[in-house]
C-alpha cells in the first residue's frame, strides 16, 4: 500500500490555519492582521523549505529581515513571533552571540500547526465506504455459477471437436481433389 503524502497545498494551509488561529486562540492580540501577516510568511518559508512538508521545515531568519520584507519592526516582529510561539503556532530558538545580541532565529512548526496539518492529512485520506442494505454486490448461487461454467467447458469442448473434424474433412477433400488433377 502506498504511503500517503505529507504535502499540503500552501492555499489549504494558510487559509485553514487563519481559521482555526482565531478558533484555538484565546488571546485578542494575536488575532491581528500583524500576526497574520507574520504566520502567514513563515508558512510560506517553511513550506518552501520543506517541499510541501510544512513539518519537516526549519528556516532560520532575522527578525529584522522578516520586518524589513512585511513593513514592520523588529521589535514588533519580535512581540508577533512570540504570542504564536506562546500560542504553539511556532517554535523559535536563537542563541546569544555577544552582549544583547542574538543569532537569527530558528523556526519549525509548533504543536498547534501540528495539530492542523495532522486534521488537513486525515481530512485528504479516502473515506471507506459504508455498506449499505443492498451493499453487497449482487451474484448468482456457487453452484448455479459452477454448473454454468461447466457447461462453457463442455461448449467450448465440443466447438474444439467440431472444428478439428472439420479441418480432418478439408484435407481429406484436398488430397482428393489433388489426386483427381494429377490423373
């Protein structure tokens, strides 16, 4: 059986995850278009990263970068990145590289993303049909089906018999019909 696929189309996943983001969420602030816009391209990051498999995906970005491409601040950057980190949207680590400095972050899917991919994969997977009243296909009795097909045997038996004699008689007449032209 094969395995089923772990990519998502980008649309499905930043649609389903602005949904259930104001769904699952309880805090107010983090359902602003801001917050949006900042989940929204790290999505896009992290699905590109990860050929479809927003899972698999780790990027690491500045946060001044991700201002500098939405028009926003690094600090208010820095506030958005961590309300979803809080709300487990996201996962962020960085390290200290000197005195109140820090290395770009680190991003990967939190378990509230998790969450959603899982529900979009179990939602694509083929649903077993139920079996209805009348569910079963229909079908003759084994041994009416049986006797038929002995009865295709016997045919088939007979048509084979038929046409071996018929080839014995053709060439017996050919023989004839050769001898009769040589004399």
């Amino acid at each position: 059986m094969a395995q089923p696929s772990l990519a998502i189309e980008l649309d499905q996943l930043i649609s389903s995850s602005f949904f259930y983001l104001g769904k699952w969420t309880t805090d107010e602030k983090l359902k602003s278009n801001a917050s949006f816009d900042v989940l929204r391209y790290l999505l896009c990051r992290l699905h590109d990263e990860g050929d479809g498999k927003v899972l698999q995906g780790h990027i690491e970005l500045s946060q001044g970068y991700i201002g500098q491409k939405l028009g926003l601040s690094r600090q208010w950057v820095n506030t958005l990145v961590s309300r979803l980190v809080d709300a487990g949207w996201l996962v962020a680590s960085s390290t200290w590289t000197g005195e109140n400095m820090r290395s770009s972050t680190c991003f990967s899917a939190g378990r509230s993303l998790r969450r959603l991919v899982c529900q979009l994969l179990g939602s694509m997977r083929k649903k077993r049909q139920k079996k209805g009243v009348n569910g079963r296909r229909q079908s003759l009795p084994r041994s009416l089906r049986s006797r038929e097909k002995r009865q295709d045997f016997a045919f088939q038996r007979e048509a084979e018999e038929q046409a071996q004699t018929f080839v014995g008689k053709a060439k017996d007449l050919t023989e004839r019909f050769l001898r009769l032209g040589k004399q």
